[in-house]
C-alpha cells in the first residue's frame, strides 16, 4: 500500500488509537493499520474504521473517564 501523505510504501503493523471525547478518554491498542516506512503516516483500511467507531460507541456509552480496550479482544 503507498502512503497517501507523501507516496512511500506502507506496511502492515499494529497501532494504538486516542480518540478524547471531552469527557471520556478511549484508548484502542493494537489497532490494525499501514504504517508509512517514510513519515510514520497511519492508515487504517474502512473495516478497521468502522469497528473502531463501534468500540468508541460503546465505550462512550459506559461514560468511563478513560476506557482502554484491545482491539485483538473486541473486534
């Protein structure tokens, strides 16, 4: 996969994902992804988009003040 920032190649590998929801702080780790071997841009394919958008949901749901969760776990 080309990295849609600066064009370099992208390899799969694994992230954690941060998403503040004011409130609530939800911490996703090993999230899927294409890590760009040139400037570390991250790209998450719609599947993985779309199940992290879940995870968030229902951890905003819970209203925890910080939520971390396992991607590997949940998806």
């Amino acid at each position: 996969m080309k990295c849609m920032k600066c064009g370099a190649s992208a390899q799969k590998g694994f992230t954690t994902s941060v998403t503040d929801l004011q409130d609530c702080l939800v911490i996703v780790r090993n999230v899927p992804c294409f890590k760009c071997s040139e400037c570390n841009e991250i790209i998450y394919t719609g599947d993985v988009i779309q199940q992290l958008e879940e995870i968030i949901a229902s951890a905003k749901k819970l209203m925890q003040e910080i939520s971390i969760i396992d991607y590997s776990k949940v998806a």
